[in-house]
C-alpha cells in the first residue's frame, strides 16, 4: 500500500512532480519495459543520486545492485544523534528543503517522510543580526543597518540581501535559465572568468559592501567570493525561488535516505568499496572489495553516483574521454567542518537561530531550533581556508576554539555549555570534502562532461547537476540517470 500523503508538503509542488513521474512510468510501459527488457544495473554509491536512481530503475523492472562502501545510505546526508543529551540530534550535511523543490518534496511525499517548516532557521545571511568587525550589527525589517565599515552614500543602511540585489539581481537577469539544457550561453560564460567578489567591484560595489555580501551563504563556498567562479554562484542564486516556504525532514534528514533504503532492501550492499570500472562495448564490469575479499559484479549498465574526489581513486579501463578525465580530476570539493556546542540552555534570543560573522567560526546557528526540551545545539559552519584549519586540530581543540569563537558572539554561552563534537568532511574518506564548487573559468571547462555518459556508464550526483550541495540537485541527477538507463536499454 502506499505511503499516506504527508499534508504538510504543498500539494502544488508535489502534484507537479507526480505528473512527472506518472509520465515516466507511462513511458516505460509504453516501450515494454517487463521482464524481458530488462537490464542488469550497478549503482555505484548510495548517496540520495544513487538511491533515487536505483529507485527509480527497480520501480521500472530493471535488476539493480547498489554498491555502498559506507555501512548506511545517505552519503552527505548525515545526521547526527550519538553524544548529545535530551533525544537532541543535529545535521552534518544536507539540512533544508526550498519549497521549489520539486524533486525533494516529491520523493519525501512519495516515501512517507514528514516535512516541517523551518521557520527562520536558515543560513542565507538575512538573520536578527550580524558580527562584523568585533561587533554586533542589528539587522531588522525597515530600520537601516549601521554597519561598522564604510560604505557608499548609496550603500548606506542597507542589509545584506539588499546589498546583493542591488549588484547582483540585474545580472542574475541576463545569465538565464541554469536548467536549460543548452546552459550556458554566452552571455553567461562572461562570468565565469570573473570571482564573485571582482563582479561586485566591477558593477560599482565598495569594499565595505563586498565585505557585507559575503557574510553567510556566498561566501560557504569553495575558498569563499575571492575565489569562486562568479557564474557558478550566479547559477545557484538564479535558482532560489522570491521568498517562498523552507522545509526541515521531520525528526532528521538521514529519514529521507533510509527510507529509500527501506524500499531498495537487499538491493544494497554495505560495505563495498568500488575499486575499478572495466567497460566494453557489450556491458560493464565493476571491481569492489567486500568482506575483506575482492570481488566483481557485471552488468548491462553502471550509474556512477561516487564524488569525484572519490571516483579518482578508482581505475577505469579503458580510460575515460579527455574531457571526462580533466572534470574528474579537476572537480573542487568544499571544505567543511562542523562544529557544535551542546548548552544546558540558550544564551540568545529565541527568535534569533542564525548569525552570519566574520570570524573564523563564520556561521553560528540554533542547530536544534524546534526540538523539544530546554537544551541547544550551537553549531558552527564553517568552509574553506577555516575549515581546515579547524580540520586540521585535535576534536577537543576544535570545540574550545569554537567555544572561544562563540562566546566572542553569545557571552553567557561559556556558563551554559555542556559538551561538543564536531564533523570534518575533508576526513571523510568516502567524499573528501563536501558540495562542488568551481574557480574561474572552471564551470564552462567542466560543465559539458560532468553527466555525460560514457558509453555505458552514466553519471549521477549533485555535482553533475545545475544545483550541487542541494538534495534536489541529487535526486534530480539520480532521476537523470536512470531516464538515461531506462531509454538506453528499451531502444530498438
């Protein structure tokens, strides 16, 4: 039977996508897809873009196996409940879910998972207040905000988000849709050469405003605005919904995942590393160890769902095309660190759960905002350079240098903390980092081969999406993918 619609999705956005996939399920009976059409298929990797695509593909009679080095599914969707008290858990990884995601509503519709709204739980900068400079800095609907650094008569007083549109929105006008498949034109590839941080000076912004811009979201990727490809941050600013609802998956987003895995069942196979991809004109045939022991399934298909970062560690015979190679080898992965801060109570105001700074800790947010009980969870967010040096310290030095940080911020907090933990994906040695991110140049070089297919391969993940670090860019890749499968093994 199944799952019972979750209310608390929008009904707009969910009936959307099922008509999407009624039509892909039509197709699939409409070419014959049965028992007798049927393909082998290999998954490499049980992120949600392997998942989603073994979903998928099973659902259409395929024969999938999903191979999973980790001893869980999710990949970068983590979340984490051990060491913390009070029944409290946090996110490692993927946290929210815009209201213009499709994909992620669809499938959370579809598989029974509860969303919830996330009220002002977010990170794009637009919290109570900021700290700049040593500083609180009040930002609130309607009053101008003193910043502590100079700005432009034009600047003055205004908040981030203000500040960005001012510079960025009329550029966002001209790059165009980042979902059409002939994107980018070249209108937009005239910013890939540029940082984000030289666009801003470039339209007129001073550095006092560029200093303001960066605060939270922008300047979470890669090494920050000075070091970001312009156009791959304009790509995910082109894709934010004005305003509109945000979602949280109730009770921790790992319930997303297992509950794919709860579908798939032993389809799954934990535990198995991929370590070689040999392919010919007739099938594929992918080398993992298991159990200690090496071993080799074959196929009609593989769906390479592995971080690149991953993928360079494993042979592949014959090699893959130049440009496949040069994307593989070249993909940036963001360094990110986590760190949280358990208190017996909250030093800050309850309508306060974000607030972007300059310091080394950059992002401090409520990580439990809504769970019940008078405990927190302060969690530092922090990327690039900052994230690994905090990666690079002992786990208790990495939670007294956040406490030092924080109280910098929250002063009380030293009074209310209980204990801390804290998570570094540079260590993790299944991503080697967190979401893509693209230098200068690098988006136009990388994007034509980061989902094409080679031969029989195909290639998912939130990196070969026009949304990486989002859950709708990975289920959506996984999507992708097995459309790609599925019309590949019903031709002719």
């Amino acid at each position: 039977m199944a799952p019972a619609a979750d209310p608390k999705v929008p009904a707009a956005i969910t009936r959307r996508e099922f008509v999407a996939r009624s039509a892909f399920a039509a197709a699939a009976l409409a070419t014959g897809c049965g028992r007798g059409a049927s393909a082998r298929v290999i998954v490499a990797g049980a992120g949600l873009a392997g998942l989603a695509a073994a979903y998928d593909l099973a659902r259409l009679g395929h024969d999938v196996t999903v191979l999973e080095a980790r001893d869980r599914p999710g990949g970068r969707v983590l979340t984490l409940r051990d060491g913390f008290d009070g029944g409290v858990h946090v996110e490692a990884g993927a946290v929210f879910v815009p209201g213009n995601h499709h994909h992620t509503l669809g499938y959370a519709r579809e598989l029974g998972v509860a969303l919830v709204p996330a009220g002002a739980r977010t990170r794009g900068g637009a919290g109570a207040r900021c700290f700049v400079r040593g500083r609180p800095v009040q930002v609130r609907p309607g009053e101008p905000v003193r910043w502590p650094m100079p700005l432009s008569p034009e600047e003055e007083g205004l908040a981030p988000h203000a500040l960005r549109a001012r510079y960025l929105d009329p550029v966002l006008a001209e790059i165009g849709d980042p979902r059409h498949p002939s994107w980018p034109g070249p209108a937009a590839l005239r910013y890939d050469g540029l940082t984000l941080a030289a666009l801003l000076r470039a339209r007129g912004a001073s550095a006092g405003a560029v200093e303001a811009i960066r605060l939270g979201y922008l300047d979470e990727w890669g090494d920050g605005v000075d070091a970001c490809s312009a156009l791959s941050l304009l790509r995910d600013l082109a894709q934010q919904g004005p305003g509109g609802a945000v979602y949280l998956v109730e009770g921790g987003t790992d319930r997303l995942p297992y509950a794919f895995a709860a579908r798939l069942g032993e389809r799954i196979r934990y535990g198995a590393e991929v370590t070689g991809i040999h392919r010919d004109g007739g099938g594929v045939r992918v080398g993992f160890g298991w159990r200690r022991r090496l071993q080799a399934l074959e196929a009609d298909y593989l769906v390479c769902a592995l971080p690149f970062p991953t993928l360079r560690t494993v042979r592949v015979t014959p090699p893959f095309s130049a440009g496949k190679r040069r994307a593989v080898e070249g993909l940036r992965a963001t360094s990110v660190s986590r760190v949280y801060l358990q208190l017996r109570e909250r030093c800050w105001d309850p309508g306060e759960t974000a607030v972007p700074t300059d310091l080394p800790v950059m992002h401090l947010g409520d990580a439990t905002a809504g769970q019940p009980g008078p405990r927190a969870v302060l969690e530092a967010f922090v990327t690039g350079p900052s994230a690994r040096r905090i990666a690079a310290m002992a786990p208790e030095a990495r939670v007294a240098f956040a406490r030092e940080q924080a109280e910098r911020v929250h002063p009380g907090l030293a009074r209310a903390f209980e204990r801390g933990a804290s998570y570094c994906w540079d260590a993790d040695p299944w991503a080697q980092g967190d979401y893509a991110w693209f230098a200068p140049g690098e988006l136009g070089a990388f994007l034509p081969h980061l989902a094409r297919p080679e031969g029989r391969v195909h290639f998912a993940g939130d990196h070969t999406s026009s949304l990486p670090g989002w859950m709708q860019g990975a289920l959506g890749s996984g999507r992708r993918a097995a459309e790609e499968v599925h019309a590949a093994a019903t031709a002719g």
